[in-house]
C-alpha cells in the first residue's frame, strides 16, 4: 500500500515500536544498537525513567495556555540554562530551524538598535547545515537543498569553512554577524580549529558584529561539555539550541547576552507553542540529569574508549575506514568505501548509525551508554569493515 506521507525523506523499511537505554526494538521484534539518536536527540537514551516521569506528571497536569500567560517551569529552565552559560535571556520554540530563524532575527534587530539598520548581512561556511526554513536554508547555502524553491533569502555570504583571510573580506559595511558550528555535523563531523574560532571572536569585536555559534547537534554533553564552546574558550553573543533540550521531546531556545537580545521586545517575535509546560517539564528533567556531577566525565571516558578501539580498527581496516573525527560523542567515520555501503553494513549487524556529508558516518550514542554496549559497537563496527572488505576485494577480483 503506497504511503499518504509527502515522500521527501528516502526511508529504509525499518520500524521501531519501542526503546530502553542504546537500544531500540523492532516491529518485528529484533534488537538494535542506536547510534544515531534521532540525530543526536535522544541523548539520555530511551523511555529514560526520570524523563517518562516528568512528561507524564505534566501531562496530567497541563499541557498548553500559550505565551499570553507566565509558564512557571519556562522562568526555571530560563533561569537555569543562562547559570549553566553565558547567556542573560532565553527564547523557547519547537525546533532547532525556529532558534536558528529567531538566531538571525536577533542578530539583524541588534544592529538596527544601536543605529545601524543596513547591517543585515551573515557569514556562513562551506559544510555548514542550519535548517530546513528558508533562511536557515540560506544561511546554509547548499544548492542541493536550495534548488527550485526560487531566490534564496537575502543576506548571507558563504566563505571556505576555516579560512580566516576569506573571512576578512567578506565583512563590509552590511555585515551583522558571523555564524558557525563549533563541530559541523551534517558537514562531515569537522570541527573548527579553536585558533579559528578565537580570530572570528576578535573580528567581530573589532568590527562591531554578533557571534552565533549553532550549538543544534553539538548542545547538551554531545562533545563532552554541556555547550561545545566552553572547551574553546570562546564565548558567543547568540546560540541556537534543540535536539538534546528535550531528550526526544520536540523543544528548542534561542540563548544570548542582553547586549545582544536588546533589540528584541515586546511583539518583535513569537511562538505559538514555543515553551508550553509539556516541553519545559521535559527540558528541566534533562538538565537535572545533565547537570549531576560525573555525568560529563561518563561522556568524556566514553569518547576516549571508542576514539581509541576506532583508532585500531582504521588502523587494520584502512579500505574501509581512512579517518576518526569528531569530539566528545560526536564521531565521524570518514569512509574509505561510499558512506552509504558503511550504514548499510551497519545496519545488518544490527546497529543504526546516519551518513554526514565528506562521505562520513556519524556515530552519536546516547550519552547514558554504558562500557559494555559502547564495546559491542566497536565489535559490530569491525565485523562490518570485515564484511565490506571481502566483499570489495570479491569484486576487485572478479
């Protein structure tokens, strides 16, 4: 029977029916390893007992009453995401693409509050990925995703990813800001050289600009601390959050400095569902156990031990695997064979794991995974590159 769903996503046939912890189940009752997270959503795992609860003592109590009114447990995750950053304000929505999209409107409503209407315009890089509107599309600049829905949003200008002097020339008198991804995931899992994010740090002071880092994919522990920019020692003006924020639960915030949301007053943006009480009870219920001491230490010896295991399997499966990247639980695979051959191969061992661009697998655990099941994925990993391996080297012979 042909599916009524628009067909824009190529979707294996594969259905889930439920989830504990890395693993999910099957409609047909097999077991598999998660290593894709809905993209880096379920961070605490599935059916987590202390999310369950939280969603489900909401849900008996109130779920929406719009932003008309005050929502209590919004004030305290407020509160408690700007004590745990850099940040002064918080703007819930439902999605990374809405912080991203009220991200930008921030950026250009600043520079026309300090007197300087005609900034408007935001650098981006190659490789980037901030969303599927139309300015975050734009924002991306990847004509795969921008063709045939007419002109591109204005005011972006897209430079190599790293390029420091490309940078420089792009800033003119238009420019409001710069945005980038600490660790681009969609890009390949490449992260930005610190040095680089320091320079974009010191330009835009220079030249009066905001700095947006896209925290989407790399916010809540993914690569290792609770934000990627607190282990560069570069503090942006405006972060776009989701995924993570709501350990499956459709929730996202837009963070920034005061100086930077000064712009933004009453009636410059909204949300219809941004920040009901179902999505705040869950996000609070994520920090609580995000922000337990040891949490992101687990995260960090995690990494190490599948950075390392990962290391020897390229270093015996170099045909299949030429490269590990990442941070944290952030990890790339750059394949040595098509990407989409590794995720196939994957898959049959009974772990799902989602392909980025630069011909990478992206492997995102759930931060909660434990050493025993982090040791099985090396061992499906390995049986996998076997599996290809003597099937590219059939071939090569026949």
């Amino acid at each position: 029977m042909a599916s009524h769903l628009l067909p824009t996503y190529a979707r294996v046939d594969l259905a889930f029916e439920r989830g504990e912890g890395a693993w999910l189940t099957s409609t047909t009752g097999e077991k598999y390893l998660d290593f894709t997270c809905g993209v880096a959503v379920n961070a605490l795992g599935h059916a987590h007992p202390h999310l369950v609860q939280a969603l489900t003592e909401q849900a008996h109590k109130l779920w929406h009453v719009s932003n008309l009114y005050k929502i209590p447990e919004g004030e305290r995750l407020a509160d408690r995401l700007c004590e745990a950053t850099f940040a002064d304000t918080v703007f819930f929505q439902n999605s990374g693409a809405e912080a991203m999209e009220c991200a930008i409107k921030m950026a250009r409503k600043y520079q026309s509050a300090v007197g300087k209407p005609e900034r408007f315009r935001i650098i981006t890089f190659d490789g980037a990925f901030h969303g599927r509107t139309m300015a975050a599309l734009a924002a991306t600049g990847n004509k795969k995703y921008l063709d045939g829905f007419g002109p591109p949003v204005e005011g972006f200008d897209q430079v190599a990813f790293g390029d420091l002097d490309a940078v420089k020339k792009a800033i003119g008198p238009q420019t409001a800001a710069i945005l980038i991804e600490p660790v681009q995931g969609e890009g390949g899992v490449r992260p930005a050289p610190t040095q680089f994010l320091r320079a974009l740090r010191q330009l835009c002071d220079q030249h009066g600009l905001l700095l947006i880092f896209d925290e989407v994919q790399t916010g809540f522990g993914r690569t290792g601390d609770l934000f990627a920019y607190q282990h560069t020692g570069v503090t942006p003006d405006i972060m776009p959050i989701a995924k993570a924020l709501g350990g499956g639960f459709p929730v996202g915030a837009c963070l920034a400095t005061a100086e930077a949301s000064k712009g933004m007053t009453a009636g410059t943006h909204g949300s219809t569902f941004g920040g009901n009480p179902l999505a705040m009870a869950v996000g609070n219920a994520v920090l609580d156990v995000m922000l337990k001491p040891g949490f992101l230490d687990h995260v960090r010896k995690i990494s190490t031990l599948l950075r390392q295991r990962l290391a020897e399997i390229k270093d015996r499966y170099s045909d299949i695997v030429a490269d590990v990247r990442g941070e944290g639980l952030l990890i790339g695979l750059k394949a040595a064979v098509p990407s989409s051959e590794l995720v196939d191969a994957l898959r049959a061992e009974k772990m799902i794991t989602v392909a980025a661009g630069d011909n990478v697998v992206r492997l995102l655990p759930p931060l909660i995974i434990n050493e025993h099941d982090a040791l099985e994925a090396v061992k499906m990993i390995e049986r996998a590159c076997v599996a290809l391996s003597r099937s590219h080297a059939k071939k090569a012979a026949s």
